[in-house]
C-alpha cells in the first residue's frame, strides 16, 4: 500500500473497520473525511489521485464508496478545486438519498408494519421523513447479527418513539406475516440483474415472496457496478465476531454480504422514482 500520512491512514482505517454502517453513511463520513483531509493538507494532485484510488478500493463490496469517489475524480479532471469536488459530490449524495426518502414514502399505507433488515441510512431516513409528516407505522427489524447494527436502527426508532419490534434474524420467516410491507436498503447493484446487501436479505426476500408482501429496495444511482454476480467479491469479516468454538474440524465463516435476483423483490426506488421490475419506472 502507497504510505501515507497519519490523517490519511486514520481515514482509510477507519472506513476498513467500520463494519456497522450502511453503504450511504459510510460514503457521506468518507467524503467528510476527504474534505477535512483536503483542507488540513492541500495535497498535491498525485498524492491526492493515489488516496482516491486507495478509498475506492478499500470497501469492495459498498459500490457506493467508489463511486463517489469516481465522481470526485471527474470533478478534478474538469478543472474544480479538490475542496469543491468533495462538496458537490457529498450534496449529490445527500440530495438523492432525501429523493428516494420521498418516493417510498408513497409506497408506505398508513398504519403500516414496515419490516427491515440490517441497517441502512436510506431507509432510516424515510423512517425519519414518515415521523415528521405524522404518518403512523411501526417497525420489525432484525438485529442482523454477528455485527448487530439492528440494535441502532432500534434505538433510532425509539427515540423517534416510533414502536419497533426486534427479532434475531433466524425469526425472519416468522414474523414477516405480520409486516405489510418489507424495506431495506442495498450496497451495490450488479449489471446481471442482481443486487448485493447484508447476508439474510435473501432469505427475507424468499419469505416475503412466500407470504406475497411487497418487497422494495432503495438504493441511489451511487451504487451502480459493471461487475456480475459471479464476478463480484463479497466481504468476509473477522471470524472472531462468531465467538464459535475452537476445534480441529470446526472453520468459522463470517461472510457479511450476499447477492440476491431481482425477480425476487418487488422493485427498486432510487432517486429517479419507482422501478418495477423488469425495469420500468412508474410510480
């Protein structure tokens, strides 16, 4: 790896250990990061390019992050300062992720049992937008263990004193009966169709496909990639958060993502609007 300088290292470590966050808050905190970087340092253009390139890489599975800073690099090579780059792109991202936030909530009826699984900033935020306009609704979610990022999303709804319901994820099946309609976010969508997001989001699909719930999935246009399904690396985690039993036979695996078809969901929001798939857009 190219050596840096303390702030960037701490940048980069930071993003690589960050196992909790959605793709979305994870790219908003690294491009808060970059614009600090950026005004601490002035970096020359090379060193600059070579940290953009090391940020790209450093989180294979969240699209999200490289692609945001795909778009800083076309700012730079369009003549805009590193300072405004990093500006525009961050309000690119935020401005879309409240468009989707107001696209979804159409699919939202009132009194509605929202089911969700890990925790995505996306769907927070269309969570957030629905206590604002006095729409009442409760919540299931998993705690999507072994990282757990359940429990935040329910701490979020409970100070928003929105009721939630928080189940471990072999309960999936159970209680999606219950819910009306089932939402989660995304980390990457793939060019065959399919779409990468925490591991146990395929089983909820597959549950609610069984139960015919309507199944949306929220994801910006940050988060397209040119690779397949069976290109793509998903990220396997330190096996050490399973806590499993040592043994001889026994090989721990703690792979954090998984990719899931299409045809099983009901559709995409993205900043654009609502996309039934195969792909066309009504609302």
């Amino acid at each position: 790896m190219p050596g840096f300088d303390d702030r960037a290292n701490e940048l980069l470590n930071r993003i690589r250990e960050d196992y909790e966050s959605g793709a979305t808050a994870l790219a908003l905190e690294t491009l808060k990061g970059l614009e600090s970087y950026v005004e601490a340092t002035e970096p020359a253009s090379s060193d600059l390019a070579t940290l953009l390139t090391e940020l790209r890489n450093a989180r294979p599975s969240m699209i999200v992050i490289g692609n945001a800073m795909a778009r800083v690099e076309s700012r730079l090579a369009s003549g805009e300062t590193p300072l405004v780059a990093v500006n525009r792109v961050t309000h690119e991202l935020e401005n879309a992720s409240a468009a989707i936030a107001q696209h979804a909530r159409q699919k939202i009826p009132a009194n509605a049992v929202i089911m969700t699984h890990s925790a995505s900033s996306v769907v927070l935020q269309l969570f957030r937008l629905l206590v604002r306009e006095q729409h009442t609704f409760s919540v299931i979610c998993t705690q999507s263990s072994p990282g757990f990022e359940g429990h935040q999303l329910a701490r979020s709804l409970n100070d928003m004193g929105v009721p939630v319901t928080l189940i471990t994820d072999a309960q999936m099946a159970l209680f999606v009966p219950q819910a009306d309609v089932v939402v989660t976010g995304c980390d990457t969508w793939l060019v065959d169709g399919h779409f990468i997001n925490k591991s146990g989001t395929r089983l909820l699909a597959l549950a609610a496909r069984a139960h015919n719930k309507p199944f949306w999935v929220l994801g910006d246009s940050f988060r397209h990639s040119d690779q397949t399904s069976e290109q793509v690396t998903l990220e396997e985690m330190p096996t050490s958060e399973l806590l499993a039993p040592a043994g001889e036979w026994i090989t721990p695996r703690n792979v954090y993502f998984e990719t899931i078809p299409e045809s099983l969901i009901t559709g995409r929001i993205n900043e654009q609007g609502v996309f039934s798939f195969p792909g066309s857009p009504r609302q």
